[in-house]
C-alpha cells in the first residue's frame, strides 16, 4: 500500500485528487497539507472537500507531513511546487506532479533534481483522453506535414492563472515535433493589430478565460479547402484526479528520473 501525502489538498484539484486516493485500493491518503494561510488548515480534509470524515487533518506545509508518506501529490503552484521538490530530494519521496507554469529553467532544475533523488511523474495534463490526445495529434502532424496551418484553442475557468495551458503547450510541443519545428520559435501566442499574412511555419496558441469552464482544447489542421478539429473537453476534475491516483500508485518503487503520462499509461510505443 502506497501512502500518499496531497499538497494543496483544499485546491480544487486538490479536494479531488484526495477524494480518488481514498478510492483507490493501492492507495492509502496518509496525509494532507496547504499554505499555512488558508483557511482550511486544521479541518479534516474529507470534510472540507465534502466528501465524509477522513482522519485526515489538513496540516500547515509539507515540513509537518514529509515522514508519513511515500509519494506527494502536487497541484498547486509553479514556486510552492519546486520548494516541495528539493524538500523531497532530501527525503527520497516521490513525486506526482500536475502543476502547470513552470518555466524551462524549473523543468531542467527538476530533472537533475529526479534523476539524483527521486522518481517523479510530470504532466500537463493526467486525463486519459487528453493523453490520447497528444498522440493523436503527433500522428496528424506527420502525416498532414506543412501543408496544413496548425493552430490551438483552450478554453478554462476564469480562475485559472497560467496562460496559455500546459496542455496546450503540450500540444503545441507534439505538433511542432512531429513537424521538424521548436514551438519555442514558431509558437505565437498573440494576434492583434497589422500582423501581416500567417507564415507557413507558425502554430497559434490562443487562451479563452471565462466563468468555470473546466477545460477544453482544440487542435486545427487548416489546409486548402478542408479543416480538421480534434477536441477533448472535460466535463469534471476526475478525470485528472483519478490519473493523479493511478500515477502515485505507478511511481512509488520506480528507479529515480522524470516520467510522464505515457509511462504510466503505457503510450509509448503508440
Ligand atoms: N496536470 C493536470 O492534469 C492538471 C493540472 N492542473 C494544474 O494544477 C494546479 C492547481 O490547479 P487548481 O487546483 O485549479 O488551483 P487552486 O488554486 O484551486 O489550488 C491550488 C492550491 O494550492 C495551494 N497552495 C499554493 N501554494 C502552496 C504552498 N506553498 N503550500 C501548500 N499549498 C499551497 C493553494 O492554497 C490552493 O489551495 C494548476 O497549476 C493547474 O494548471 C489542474 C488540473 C489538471
Ligand atoms: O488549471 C486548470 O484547471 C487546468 N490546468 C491544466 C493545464 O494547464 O493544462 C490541465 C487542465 O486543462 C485543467
């Protein structure tokens, strides 16, 4: 029995990903914390996510949880995510890792971090569907090649602070792959004024913000006379909690370095 500890366990990703370690039977929800300021700490953490008593209390930082578990679940945010890292490379914990906006520099910082000390599961995006999704998209890419205008629309909540999605990002970064490009050059990520004619090159990322939108993503392959739109929506959080949940279950165990989605679902080979 793998036991999990859940930061930002009163997140909204964070009241459902403790919600679906108590689901899974490989998983025991030995621990929850939040930033010593919110409110919620001292509450029982299935209580405050309205889904029964736990015995778990939500305790203030991770300092006063690290020796009760074996794997953290981090959603939170991109600063408070690479202070838990180095906090668990010096206790050999594990990581699952859903917090999106982090920079390339925390990515390579979190690599060397992994490869010394503990094995980490890093992604964008844990649903199943969107996973499928990035593979999906890879395959159009190399087989529609530059002929077809690449562009990418994601839609999320008004509350929502990273833009564009690290699942967009994503998207973008298996398109431009597949295509010979680095979306570092050819993304573009804003449109407003004269901007001339699109380059043949160039893969738009284009944010919408908007009431409680849970997430939904776009990709267009736009050629001469024919478009094609491949489309994930979530309709809930459980469907990035429940991979959160199947990811801890995965990891704990595993030799030290950074692993994805694809590890934990096997679709690599696809
Ligand atoms: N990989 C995936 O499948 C998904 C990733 N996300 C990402 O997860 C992150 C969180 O999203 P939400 O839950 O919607 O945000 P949220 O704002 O509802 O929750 C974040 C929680 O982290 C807590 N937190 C912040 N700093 C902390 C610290 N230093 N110590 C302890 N707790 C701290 C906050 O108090 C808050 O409760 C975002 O980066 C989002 O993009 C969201 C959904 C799916
Ligand atoms: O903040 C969110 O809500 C989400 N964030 C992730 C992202 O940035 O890609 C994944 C999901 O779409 C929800």
């Amino acid at each position: 029995m793998t036991k999990v500890i859940v930061a930002g366990a009163a997140g909204r990703m964070g009241q459902r990903i403790s919600y679906m370690v108590t689901r899974n039977p490989d998983l025991e929800l030995a621990a929850a914390f939040e930033h010593p300021d919110n409110p919620a700490v001292g509450r029982d953490v299935g209580e405050n996510g309205g889904f029964g008593t736990t015995g778990v209390t939500i305790e203030p930082g991770l300092d006063a949880v690290i020796d009760k578990g074996d794997v953290i679940i981090d959603f939170t945010f991109h600063k408070a995510t690479m202070g838990f890292a180095r906090t668990a490379a010096e206790h050999g914990r594990a990581m699952v890792i859903g917090t999106t906006g982090l920079s390339a520099e925390d990515l390579a910082t979190l690599r060397e971090l992994a490869e010394a000390h503990f094995p980490c599961v890093q992604a964008p995006n844990m649903a199943v569907g969107v996973n499928v999704l990035f593979k999906l998209v890879e395959k159009a890419a190399s087989i529609l090649g530059d002929a077809y205008d690449v562009e990418i629309v994601e839609a999320h909540h008004r509350m929502k602070k990273d833009a564009p999605s690290g699942t967009a990002l994503k998207l973008g970064e298996m398109a431009a792959g597949a295509l010979g490009r680095d979306l570092a050059k050819v993304g573009v990520f804003e449109r407003n004024g004269i901007i001339g004619e699109r380059t043949d090159e160039e893969i738009g990322i284009q944010t919408i913000r908007a009431g409680d939108i849970v997430g939904e993503h776009t990709v267009y392959f736009a050629g001469a006379g024919e478009r094609i739109e491949i489309t994930h929506r979530a309709h809930s959080r459980d469907n990035f909690a429940r991979g959160a949940a199947l990811a801890a279950a995965w990891v704990a165990g595993r030799p030290n370095g950074m692993y994805t989605m694809f590890d934990v679902l096997g679709l690599n080979e696809f």
